[in-house]
C-alpha cells in the first residue's frame, strides 16, 4: 500500500510531502526545522478556490501544463507536431528509503513517465530535487524544469539574489515581491556575468531563509512567483536550446538537480548550509592545501619567455608564494588574443631550452607549476581552424561573429570532446603540471551544427565540459583545477563539484572586488574562492586603499598574487612576506571552518569571521572615511562578532587583550581606522 505523506530529514531540517486529496499530484506539506512537519501544514489552502482549479491553488511539487493551466506549470509536452499539448497524468507509485523519494506519475494518452526525485545530502541541510522523463511514444518537451519551490510568506516575500556584469559580478540584491513575477537567468551557454542561477527567499515577518541553487553550466531560469495564496513558488531550470527537446521512444532525459536549503538564521546561516555542501561537493580534496600562487598575467600579459617568468618566479617564490602559473600567452602563435587558441603547443621562441626545462626551473624555486589554457576557443588563423572548420559552431551559410577576436568549438561533439582530452592528457603527461586554470572568454553565437537535425546544443555542450572535467579529475586526481569564464560567468554546483576553485571576477580592485566576494560568499564557500592581490585601481569604487586591505581581503578565500613584482619595492615585499606567512598560519580555518558575513560593504566596516575548533579568524576591512575620523568621534568602529559562546573567554594572539565572548556579541572587536589601518587579520584563541 502506498503511503500518502513522505518526510526527509537533514542534519537540522524536515521536508514533508504529500499525495494531494484533490487530485494527482504532490504536495509540499511542511518545509523548515525538525519538527516542522508536526501539525497543520502552513502551505494548507483548504481547497477554496473559484475561478481557478485546485491545481493551480495547490502547493504543488510538480505539475504539467494540463493539470496547471492558469498559474504556471513545470512541464509542457506535446506530440513533435504540437498537437496534443498538455498532460493529464495519474499518480504510479512512489519509492521511499532513507534520505530518498521517488514519486512516479504515468501519462500513457501522451506517452509520458514522470519521476520526481528527492535526496538528502549527507552532512548538510540540503535536499537535491530533479525530475525524470521517460517516453513511450515520440515527444516534445517545452518546458523542463527541475522542481518548483514552495515556501510560505505571511508578509511581504523578500527576494535575495546575484547580478553583475563582467569585471562586476556577485553583486547582492535584494527586492521586495508582494504580488506578481520575477525572472532571471542566462541564454549565453553559461551561466553568465548578469545573474548567479542562486535565490533566497525570507518572509519580511520571519528570520528564516530559503535558498535554492541549479547545478546547470548551460542555459537557466529561476522564477519566483507570489501567488494569491500566500506563497512564493519559485522555478528553477535548464532552457532547452531553440525552445525545446525531442524524446524518442524508450529515452529517458534527466533534468539539472535543484539543490534546496533552509536556515532558521537569515542569509547569514543560509551561507554556512552552501558552504558546507560545497564542502561535500569538494570531498577528498578538500584536504588538499590550497596553495598560494602567483599568476603572471597581470605582469606581462602576452609577452611571456622564459627569462622573464623565471623573474618573476624567484620573486614570488622569495615572498613565500608555493605555485606559479603561466597564464596567456605561452603557445605558439598568441603574441596577442587574434591567434594561437587551439593550438596548444609550447611556443619555442618563449622557450628556448624547452618547456619541460622551463618547468624544472621554476620547480628549483621550490614552486609547484600551473598553465592556463582555454580548451573550447579557436582561432580563425590557427592550425586547428585550418585543418576542421566544421569543428566550430555554425549556421550554415551565415557569417560567423568573432568576440574577442576568436570562435568557439562545439563541445557536443565527441570528435571535439576526444580531441580536448588528448589536447590535456599531451600537456599532463608530457610536463610536470600540478594546477591548470580551464578559461572560457566568449558565449557561444551561432550556435548550430549544419546537418545535425534537432539536437539540443546547449545540453550536448554541458555534457562534454562535464565529460572533460570528470575524466580530469578521474585521471589526474591531484591536479588542482580552476574554473573561470571570463571571470565569475561558469559559476554553479556541477562546475565546484569538479574543480577545486574558481575564479569569481577579473577584477581584482580593492573596493571593487570587496563587494564581489561579500556576495560570492552568500552563495560560496571561501575554500573555492581563488582571489588575488594585484595593483589595479578601482573600477566601479576608485577610492585608494593599502597593501594590507588587499592581502586582506584576497585572503578571505585562496590567496593568489597577480601584481607585477618587479616593480614592488623592498617594503613591499617584505610586507606581502609577512601577509602570506599570516595566511598560511590560518588558511586552514579559513578552509574548514564555520563563516559568517560581518557588516557590509555600504557600512564604515565589514569582514568575515571564521571558526574552527578554538580558533576565531576575523579578516576585517574599512569601507568608509579613511581621514582619521572615527564612525562617532573619540569612539572606536567595531564589528559585532556571532556564533561565539558568551561566557568563554578569547585572548586576541597578537595583542594579548582577552574579551569576553559576551562583549564580542554584544560591543564586537574595536578598530580604529585611518589611512596606514585600513584592514587587519585578528586571531582569537579560546581559553
């Protein structure tokens, strides 16, 4: 006999769903803290409705356009013609067991098997969802969508989400949704510098939190609706290339998993849920060092030798940096962005004693060795462009546009896909490379493949990144691999389950990037966030700030340099010595432990507090006035800290000044800013 009510738990959370009384569907009954689900569902509509179904008023799980016709529905399938549109389907049964759900619904008119997934995620308090498809007669789905989202608002619903531009991205936004729809989401073939494929939701009269994020490096949506119920559902999914996807008889299609979270503490506590299911995602590696690395782009850009990066190597090495890494410009044919991308073949002129002697130089230094390469770009001038002009994407008989004065290869292709593995298992076994920084600096645009029939491009193009990534990490399990997309535009949960950091912005601006990193940290763990200290002034914030408030601020997740070396005086160096032999001393409770966002970047200060064990890191930074006037004068600036226990006591290791863990909740670290203190690192043993 099938039970009619289901409940998940997490480490913290209950998720409760149940077979609806009024039709075939399910239901969200309960969703928050253990215990939740015991009681009256706050999602209960009663069944009053008029001038609508009860599919629509429903906190559905799932539904198809048939069942749903009015408010919106997850799935749309039709006959390949078109006839036919909707579904009308019945419940099939349902799989239960411990951490996961299956509930089935068949609808054998059309020709469809529907399977709704549930699964805990160990350690966490995250709950995968995705949907199954599975078609007995040829089918056209228009609309796929992993899972909707149902969260009960008795105020106004509060919408916290990511937007950006390249060099801007992760800005956190937020808007308040009474009534009516919101929408964002990416048709670049990723996820885009505009929008991160993340949301939270909070009920204006409630502290807790809701979060869902879309593991989907391809096209997505996220659609928040308040409806007249008292809800916000919100849906979340891949966008089929042209408009749809094309099911044969006997073929089964998986949509992106949704990962859901909740937190009784705001979007401070959802943070910490991302951030340890990141850390899960991570797995093993997590225990791998993130090492501190110096990136010689900003230094030399495309004029890359070997004298000159061995410079630049024995500087970064004097300072303490543990990994250097080559970045564009070392192949054959790249003296700028208008040639060399696909052929990846160290440039001899660069590297008259041979690469692999290059390499064992820089090894001398005591340096691990990275290289930077895009393997999707190609350039019309190039070797490999020459020899399969059918290997990029195209429309037959159009022109092609060139953006950033290169093309893109089409990695749905198996040839493609054979052809960049070997590109990298030629590089990773020929030299001793223990970091590669995988880059993507263009959307794909005339994305067709002449001859091909309907095939869905984007999809085709995701699983061969994802096949790529994952015979990475099979063959070469301690590579360190970097995600980067032009900066933060391939940032999602399939990508951090296969890299081991990722690049969130090529800005690299003190006040600029500050405010990058406070919203990348809302939805990312520190432990895959590569950050670097460079010289570049600001963008968007020009306001001048110090060495220190750089080193700072890189260090809040995977210390990396990117300035020229060369041109930092002795002072210099020895103070960027002194910073990274400090994040050495901490990185692992930067890494491993508990964060929380301090302030923020509109506020005179800001920073992210760590803990892990007896250890309390806080990485603290000014944002406001830097003329020596404090926020109230004659009175310290402070930030109040969280998490600690009021009646410990915790000794501040460089000073020796011990506070009391109530005065740190309450009063918080004092800091007195001026333009020689515009950052500090504070360590905090428990006593």
């Amino acid at each position: 006999m099938t039970h009619e009510r289901w409940t998940l738990r997490t480490e913290n959370t209950s998720y409760t769903v149940r077979l609806s009384p009024d039709g075939p569907w399910a239901e969200l009954d309960a969703w928050g803290p253990l215990g939740v689900e015991d009681g009256p569902s706050a999602l209960d509509w009663s069944r009053r409705t008029h001038f609508i179904t009860p599919a629509d008023a429903a906190p559905a799980e799932y539904l198809p356009y048939g069942l749903r016709p009015f408010t919106g529905s997850e799935l749309v399938a039709s006959r390949p013609n078109g006839d036919d549109r909707g579904m009308w389907w019945e419940f099939a049964g349902a799989e239960a067991d411990e951490g996961a759900l299956q509930l089935v619904f068949d609808d054998e008119q059309l020709g469809l098997r529907t399977a709704l997934h549930y699964e805990t995620v160990p350690g966490t308090d995250v709950i995968l969802r995705w949907t199954e498809f599975t078609a007995t007669r040829d089918l056209r789905l228009e609309r796929i969508d992993s899972a909707a989202v149902n969260i009960p608002v008795t105020g106004v619903a509060r919408l916290t989400y990511l937007t950006g531009q390249w060099s801007h991205e992760f800005q956190r936004t937020q808007l308040d949704l009474p009534r009516g729809t919101f929408s964002i989401g990416s048709r670049q073939g990723v996820p885009g510098h505009a929008y991160a494929p993340w949301l939270a939701v909070q009920d204006s009269e409630a502290p807790s939190a809701y979060g869902i994020a879309l593991a989907w490096p391809g096209n997505w949506h996220i659609t928040a609706e308040a409806e007249p119920g008292g809800a916000v559902r919100v849906r979340a999914g891949r966008v089929p290339h042209e408009g749809a996807v094309f099911l044969a008889p006997g073929e089964t299609l998986a949509t992106p998993q949704l990962a859901c979270a909740f937190s009784p503490d705001g979007l401070d506590g959802l943070s910490r849920v991302w951030h340890r299911y990141e850390r899960h995602l991570t797995g093993e590696r997590l225990h791998r060092p993130r090492k501190v690395l110096y990136n010689s782009w900003e230094a030399t850009g495309f004029d890359v030798d070997a004298a000159g990066q061995l410079e630049l190597a024995k500087t970064a090495a004097d300072i303490g940096a543990e990994l250097f890494v080559v970045d564009d410009g070392w192949f054959t044919g790249r003296a700028d962005d208008t040639g060399g991308l696909g052929d990846w073949w160290p440039d001899p002129a660069a590297f008259p004693l041979g690469f692999d002697q290059f390499i064992a130089d820089v090894k001398a230094l005591g340096l691990d060795f990275g290289l930077w390469i895009e393997p999707e770009a190609v350039s019309p001038g190039s070797r490999l462009y020459a020899e399969h002009p059918e290997w990029v994407y195209r429309i037959e008989g159009r022109p092609g546009w060139l953006v950033r004065n290169q093309l893109l290869l089409d990695l749905g292709r198996t040839d493609v896909q054979d052809f960049v593995i070997g590109t990298l298992d030629r590089l990773l076994g020929t030299y001793d490379i223990s970091y590669l920084k995988w880059d993507m600096n263009r959307p794909p645009t005339e994305r067709g493949r002449p001859g091909a029939g309907r095939v869905d491009l984007d999809a085709e193009h995701v699983a061969g990144y994802l096949r790529v990534l994952d015979h990475l990490r099979t063959a070469y399990p301690d590579v360190t691999v970097e995600g980067c997309a032009g900066g933060g535009g391939r940032i999602e949960h399939a990508t951090i389950a296969r890299t081991d950091v990722v690049w969130p912005s090529d800005n690299t601006a003190p006040l600029d990037r500050l405010s990058i990193q406070y919203g990348f940290l809302h939805a990312h763990a520190p432990h895959v966030m590569s950050s670097w200290v460079t010289d570049a002034p600001g963008v968007f914030d020009p306001r001048p700030r110090s060495l220190a408030f750089r080193f700072v601020n890189a260090l809040c997740g995977v210390l990396g340099i990117g300035a020229d070396l060369r041109a930092w005086t002795p002072e210099q160096r020895a103070e960027g010595a002194w910073w990274i032999a400090r994040y050495k001393e901490v990185r692992d409770v930067i890494h491993h432990g508990e964060a929380r966002l301090l302030g923020s970047p509109d506020a005179s200060s800001c920073g992210v507090q760590y803990d892990a064990g007896d250890r309390t890191v806080v990485a603290a930074l000014s944002t406001g006035r830097l003329d020596g006037a404090p926020l109230v004068p004659g009175r310290a600036d402070r930030l109040r800290l969280r998490g600690l226990e009021p009646a410990a006591r915790y000794r501040d290791t460089a000073t020796g000044t011990t506070y009391s863990g109530a005065h740190l909740l309450h009063h918080g670290l004092p800091f007195t800013w001026s333009a020689a203190h515009d950052a500090d690192l504070i360590v905090l043993m428990r006593e």
